[in-house]
C-alpha cells in the first residue's frame, strides 16, 4: 500500500514539475494531466511483453518430447550486460529444462543457473543467441533463473518446463541444450566436436607411443579449482589433454607433485590446454583444472609414454620434470639436430656456467636486425628452468620449460639485450644459444614484444617455425570497446593456423573464426590466442573476429599455412 502511495506521490510531483515548465513556455497554459498519460500527445501501454513470438514456437517442439506446459519466467528489454530473471521450483525427482530466446537484435545469449544460496549449479554460455540447459536429479528444490544478453540488444524472454529423468536427454537433444553430466563419465562427443581427432593431432606432434590412461568429463567452475591424480611409473611423461566445452573460457592447467608443488603449467592450443611431464622416479601427479569465466565441463585425457622415449619427450622444449632427466652435453646435441637445419646461420653461444637454486644469472648479447631465437638449455640435476629477455627495461620475452626454454627477439635495428636465467631442482650447468633468422616481416620487426608471444606459440612443442614461413602478418588495433575483423580463406585440403598476439597495456583476447551465421573455432588467451581450422571437402572463406577484454594497444595477427 505505501508503495502505491508513494507511486502516485512521485506522479503527482512529476506532473506538477511538467505543468510548471510547460507554463513558462507557453504563456501560463499548462497542458492537462490527462492528456500527458491517457490522450494526445502522449499514451502509456502497461501490456507485458508478449513470449509467443519468442518462445512458442521452441515450446511446442520441447513439449514434444513430452515436457510439461511452458511457464514464462521473465521478460524484458535489454541491452548488452542486462539480465532478467526469477525463480523456479522443480520437484526432486523431475528435470528442469529452461532456455533463453531474444529479438533479431541479441547477437550472444547467456542462461545461468542458482540454488537458492547463490551458488551457481549450471550455465551455458556459448557464443550464440540460443542457450539452453537441462538439469537433472540431484538438484536444489528452489532454483534461480537468470537470462544475461552478452552482445547485442533487444527483446529477450525466459522460459522453463519440467521434464521426467528418462525424457531429459531427448529433449536436450531437440533443443541443442547443455545437460547435466555425471561426473567421471567419458566426453560425449556431442560435447567435444573433434575430441578425436584433436587427439590423434597431439599424439603426431609428439611422436614416441603412448598408451592412454583415460578420458574423463569433469565438471569445472570459476569458483573453485577440479583435481585429476593420476600415478606415473619411473622413466616415463605423462601427456595432459584438458578440453573445455563451449560454455567455460580460458582454462588454466597447473601441474602439481606429490608434494602440492607446481612443476609446470600447460600451455594454450586455442580453447584446449596440453601439458608433458617426465619423471626418472615412481611419483604422483595432479593436474589442477580452473576457467577464468564460466562453469561446465572439461574433458581430462591422460596418456602415458612407453618406457624407453621418456629422454626423447624430456628435451621438448615444453616437457617439465619431475627429477633430472638428460645431461647437458646430451641435451644441446639434440637441440642442435633438430633446430640446425632449419637455420642457414651457424647458432651462436651468448654463454653458459653454472646455475644456483634460486639464483638469476643474467648474459649480455647483442641482437642483429631480424629475429633471433634464444634457447636456454639446463642439464641435470636442474629440473627447469626460466628465462626472460630485457631490452633496457622493457620486458620483450618471457618462457619457462624443463630442459629448455625458448625466448624471440625480433628488431629492425641492432640491439643490446639481457638474458636473465633462474633454474629449479638442484644446481647444475647451462647454456644459452642464439639462432639468427634475417628474413622477417616489417610488422615482426616493429612490434617486438608481441612478435616474441606469436612466434612462442607457434614454436610450442616440437614444431619450429621461422618468422619467413608465415604467409602473412597483420598489425592491427585493438580495444576493449570494439572488434578487429579480418577476411581468410583456405584452399581444400589444406590447413590454416591463426594467431593473434598482443602488445603492452591490453589483456583478455579471444579470436574466433565466423563462417556464415556459424562460429566454427574460437581461441581464448591472456596475451595470445590461436585456432587451427583445415579445409577437408571444399574450400573454406569466412570471417576473424578479435576482441579484447580490457585496455588498448597494437597486436599481431599471423596466418601459418600448416
């Protein structure tokens, strides 16, 4: 009652306000009130928001599949970050179906669910304008519905229905919805476009047999980090596979030993996180899954070496160890066979000596015009090490890895720069080397920071890729208020890999790759982000979309025809 009163105290007020005003203008003639809420010129319609055109078609195809009737949870207008939303009551032994549709305008729809404390139990946000989800046994009796707009503006509405346990599946099917998934239970490959075949394209990039652990989906949340152990037998590398399903962005993968230490963490292939890890000594080992944004699911896949190739994986400039694997001497011999022939420069040595626990040594060098690789080796006993490339005070390059670790500096003039180097594990010998590539783009040259991360990704693992064999370098801008968009196309048969790269003062990139009305790849990063798309039955043209999260800066786009 008070609510009212005050209602039509504020109206009253607002009205007398419009009259005064319109007394100045018009020789003391105020306009009538009635003609300001119920006439001319101005008329005020109270209906709600009609859900038929938004939801009724979705509801009658759910009901289909033996739902209950729709119940509309919420409308409204909204624009990019508004929500509406409300609560539901499920009873225990039924499923929860809910999904979220908006107006022609609503580019990205996001759904999140609540139990009643505020905790969140299940969301999918995939980029496109139609979520869904549906929840199952055991769940909270009383739940929170919530439909967010993440790009876009418009009309939105809200739905839900109620649907038997044994019909759930159907209907999440039907509806293209994210169902709740037992924990443990393997990947669906519904869940995991391509899960295999990204598979079988690790295992070739690591060469060696393996014997496979496991796949397991397991739920993972922005709130708390999910842990997988797993034992690895002496003399052999564990490889780590973490998949995230559309709804969970940027993961982070830590590797950890029986004693909580972090020995490593996994590196970015687009959306998916891989990591290898060697040890000379029985131990266990825990791979600590966290999204920076969402809840859902990842799929964990777990190999193991045959006993044998464990030196081979170990001096992979990505490998972490547990203990000492190779010796010095061993190690720079490999180094050079597989990174010699590709460079039609002899390497050079910018200096070695030993390496304390704890301590930095740092080596002067002074870089020629062009991009240089610099390679870090450390011989057992060190377990690995870290390194950092200075110019001046500007930060250009950054890496850790086990035996090795790899940092680029490119420039267009000749210039002084300081390796630091810090090992872990016990004290022991090292090396840096410099390998020198004369041909590389303008673009390269000029943005030096974010040439080192491109070039760092592309190089991860045992590829080697000179700055020449890029087919092309973009320097473009970006902001946390707009996209970068860019035209690619790739021939049939043929594969394509996209890397965007950052510079200083922006962070948070995500480039996604757009065919049509269709997002067919995306890659998420801190500083840099990836995606690798082949052309199997016909040519394939769309479009590249950058983003970034926060600030403003030049980044680097490059295109590798592999």
């Amino acid at each position: 009652m008070r609510k009212s009163l005050r209602w039509f105290l504020g109206l009253g007020f607002c009205m007398a306000a419009a009259g005064c005003s319109a007394a100045k203008n018009q020789g003391n003639k105020p306009v009538e009130p009635s003609n300001l809420i119920l006439g001319l010129p101005l008329e005020v319609d109270v209906s709600p928001i009609d859900p038929e055109p938004l939801l009724g078609a979705v509801a009658e195809r759910v009901m289909s599949e033996g739902a209950s009737e729709l119940h509309v949870v919420a409308t409204g207008a909204a624009a990019e970050g508004d929500r509406v939303g409300g609560f539901v009551q499920v009873k225990p032994d039924m499923c929860l179906v809910s999904y979220a549709r908006g107006s022609k305008g609503v580019e990205d729809l996001d759904i999140l669910v609540f139990d009643d404390e505020g905790a969140s139990l299940m969301a999918d946000q995939t980029l496109g304008a139609a979520p869904g989800v549906v929840l199952c046994p055991p769940h909270a009796e009383r739940m929170y519905l919530l439909a967010r707009v993440a790009s876009g503006q418009g009309v939105i509405a809200l739905g839900a229905h109620a649907v038997k346990p044994e019909r759930a599946q159907a209907v999440a099917i039907h509806l293209g919805a994210r169902m709740t998934q037992e924990e443990g239970r393997g990947p669906q490959q519904s869940a995991w476009p391509g899960l295999e075949e990204r598979v079988e394209r690790r295992r070739s990039d690591l060469g060696g047999k393996w014997l496979e652990l496991g796949r397991a989906a397991r739920p993972v949340s922005q709130r708390a980090p999910t842990y997988v152990s797993t034992s690895l037998p002496a003399a052999t590398c564990l490889d780590v596979m973490v998949i995230p399903n559309e709804e969970v962005r940027g993961l982070q993968v830590n590797l950890q030993d029986e004693q909580g230490m972090v020995i490593g963490r996994a590196i970015e292939q687009g959306e998916d996180r891989v990591a290898l890890v060697c040890s000379p000594v029985d131990t266990t080992i825990s791979v600590e899954v966290r999204p920076l944004r969402g809840h859902g699911m990842a799929a964990v896949v777990l190999s193991r070496s045959e006993a044998g190739t464990e030196k081979e994986l170990a001096a992979l400039p990505d490998a972490r160890r547990v203990g000492s694997m190779l010796p010095l001497p061993e190690l720079a011999q490999r180094t050079e066979a597989a990174l010699g022939p590709h460079y039609s420069v002899k390497k050079k040595l910018v200096g070695r000596g030993p390496l304390q626990i704890g301590a930095t040594v740092s080596h002067r060098h002074r870089l020629a015009a062009g991009c240089t690789r610099l390679d870090i080796l450390a011989g057992a006993p060190l377990t690995s090490v870290r390194a950092s490339l200075w110019s001046s005070d500007i930060l250009w390059s950054r890496a850790e890895g086990g035996e090795q670790a790899t940092v680029f500096g490119c420039t267009d003039r000749p210039a002084d720069v300081e390796v630091e180097v810090e090992g872990q594990g016990g004290p022991g010998q090292h090396l840096v080397e410099a390998r020198w590539a004369a041909e590389a783009s303008p673009q390269l040259l000029a943005n030096p920071v974010a040439a080192a991360r491109l070039l760092g990704r592309l190089n991860a693992g045992a590829n080697v890729v000179l700055p020449s064999m890029l087919q092309d370098v973009r320097d473009v801008e970006v902001n946390q208020d707009s996209r970068h968009t860019l035209p690619y196309s790739i021939a049939q048969g043929t594969c394509q890999t996209m890397v965007v790269a950052l510079n200083p003062l922006a962070s948070g990139v995500t480039l996604w790759l757009k065919e049509g009305q269709e997002i067919v790849e995306r890659g998420h990063g801190g500083e840099v982000a990836s995606v690798r798309r082949c052309a199997q039955d016909r040519p394939l043209r769309g479009e590249a979309h950058v983003t970034v999260s926060a600030g403003q800066s030049r980044a680097l786009v490059g295109i590798l025809n592999r």
